[in-house]
C-alpha cells in the first residue's frame, strides 16, 4: 500500500480505514448458540403443556427466538462475506499547474503564425460544412436550373 503512488506523484490526502469483524462474529456465534438452546427448552415445554393458553405462549416466545436466531445467522453471513470479499478504495488527487495567462503583446510573427492556423482551420470548417449539407445544395440547384429551364419558354411563348 505504501508503495502505491510511487516516487513521482505528490500525495495531497490518502485514506486507509480496516475494520475487524472477528470479535462481532464471535460475538453473534455464541448469541446464536445461547439462542438456540433457549429455543429447545421452549419446544419441551411446548411438549409439557396442558392447554391452549400455554400452548400459544411458549409458541409466540418460540417464534421470538427463531426470529432472533434468523436475524444472527443473516449477520453471521453478512460478516463472513465481509471479511471474504474485502474492498480496499484508493484515491489519489495530483495536483495540476494553474492557468497560464497569454501574451497580452504578440509580436509580428506569432500573429502571422496565429492567422495561419486560424485561416486553415476555418477553411477547413466550411468545407466539412457544405459536405454535410450536400443534400440541400443538390435540392437547390435542382430548382434553380428547374426555374431556369422553364421560365424562358414562357416568356418566349408570351412574345409571339
């Protein structure tokens, strides 16, 4: 981890952060096991019962516990995938040079040389233009030699 960046870059802010879930899982193991017992002691007493009353006490107390032990073994399993599939997130930040402001005075040849490039550059925008829009230009000349073509007649046929 230490040798991440390497010797070239300036590290602005780095942050490693672990977590160890071993005494949570151990933790959420023996809950699990105490709760586990507690359930087979409700289950002889749902045995040892006599009436529907107690039958339906130990049970709702039964389907508490099954909950809880449910709720500790998705916890279990969340935490094993946990520490299994552990993500490590790097960012590093590299600082960048600031603006560099143009020369407010170019001299003679740096504006020959900036027209240059900017006449070419423009030449060349007008042309990628008119080929995108060869469609129109071919409907255009269609009706002007369409108008052209039918118009003298008409005044010629008008003369006679």
């Amino acid at each position: 981890m230490n040798e991440l960046p390497g010797n070239k870059n300036k590290i602005l802010e780095r942050n490693i952060s672990t977590e160890d879930v071993t005494g949570e899982m151990v933790d959420t193991k023996l809950r699990l096991e105490a709760k586990k017992g507690m359930r087979l002691k409700y289950l002889e007493f749902l045995k040892q019962s006599k009436n529907m009353e107690e039958v339906l006490q130990v049970q709702t107390e039964i389907n508490s516990i099954q909950e809880e032990i449910e709720s500790a073994a998705g916890r279990m399993e969340f935490l094993s995938h946990q520490s299994a599939y552990s993500t490590i997130n790097l960012n590093f930040y590299q600082p960048i040079n600031g603006y560099i402001p143009v020369v407010a005075n170019p001299g003679f040849f740096t504006r020959i040389v900036t027209a240059f490039k900017t006449g070419t550059s423009s030449l060349a925008d007008i042309l990628v233009g008119l080929i995108a829009a060869w469609p129109l230009l071919l409907i255009i000349a269609g009706v002007f030699l369409g108008y052209k073509k039918f118009r003298p007649s008409k005044i010629v046929a008008q003369n006679r």
